[in-house]
C-alpha cells in the first residue's frame, strides 16, 4: 500500500474495541454461548482478538488462524512471506466459536478462515466480530459484531496498524500495469 493517511487514531481505535468488548459480552449472553473460544486470523484480527480475549476474561486460550493456503487468490499472489502457524490449543468440536477479523471487505478471508476450522473440526456455531466492516463483499457472509463501517473510493484499502498502538490507516492500491490511476478524491 502506498500514499498512506491516518483513518482512524489510537483513541479512536481503543475506544471502538472497547465498545465491541461490552457488546460482544451482551451478545454472548443474550445467545446463551457460555466459554466461546476466541479465535484470531493472522496478523490483525489474532491482534484485535488478544484485546477482547482480555477484556472478556475468557477462560480457554486464545486460537490463532493463518489462511495463507487457503486463499482462493494463492496461485496469484503466491505463498505469503509471512506465513505462520494456525494455533487452536483446543478442540473445536461442538464449541461455540468467535471469529475475529480487523477488517472485512471481500469476504474471502472468512471463507478462507471457515475452511481451516472446519478442517480442524465441527463447531456448533461461529460468530463473526470485525474492527471494520467495508463495501466491497463478493460472498455472502455478514458479521454478528461490527465497530465500524467504511465506504471506500475505488482502490482504497484499511490496514489496521499496531499492535501497540493501533492505528487504521488508509492507502491506496497502486493501478497494475497498463490500468489507469483513479482520480483523485
């Protein structure tokens, strides 16, 4: 990502986690989902997760998923410099699941995300908590907790920056070759 702005500050960001802490409490409850397991995907989102994880003083560990090979897009972009571990210290059979993501635009990182779980086991449920939920899905998934909402130009993307301190910063796509820049906006 090049040309880089800040979208939301520290504060800001804090402040909307925090949020999402008491109201992801209120929907567990309000659900029933007594000891969920928290489940991050790599690098954000298990960022993001480590957050509520301590807010809600959950119990059981916290999970941490890497969908690098289970992109749909991996023949494209290849293997990821940064590939890590998927880390799910229990079962998740019969478990009610958190899923937590920085970000949802497409939604082909949750299906990505979904696949590896359910490689790993059946869960009886997965709820899905994003820092940011954006324009942009091409599947059709919706998450059960959202701290904020963006509609963006055409060939803008947010990137949560962090973890200490988070920061959502704004930047632009630079046009593959032989396409034309957006205009400005």
């Amino acid at each position: 990502m090049s040309d880089t702005d800040l979208w939301k500050t520290t504060a800001e960001v804090e402040t909307c986690i925090w949020g999402m802490g008491r109201d992801l409490a209120a929907l567990l409850q309000e659900q029933r989902k007594d000891a969920p397991l928290m489940i991050g995907i790599h690098t954000g989102g298990v960022w993001l997760a480590q957050r509520l994880h301590r807010q809600l003083a959950l119990a059981e560990p916290l999970g941490q998923l890497d969908i690098s090979f289970y992109r749909d897009d991996f023949t494209r972009i290849g293997v990821h410099p940064q590939v890590r571990p998927s880390r799910l210290p229990v079962s998740v059979d019969d478990r009610h699941i958190v899923l937590v993501d920085d970000v949802l635009q497409t939604g082909r990182t949750i299906r990505a995300a979904l696949n590896v779980l359910f490689d790993y086991g059946r869960p009886a449920s997965v709820l899905l908590a994003v820092l940011v939920e954006r324009d942009g899905r091409e599947l059709p998934l919706e998450p059960n907790l959202v701290g904020l909402r963006a509609r963006l130009a055409p060939g803008e993307q947010l990137k949560l920056g962090g973890p200490d301190p988070f920061r959502l910063v704004l930047g632009r796509i630079p046009p593959e070759r032989g396409e034309t820049p957006a205009p400005p906006s």
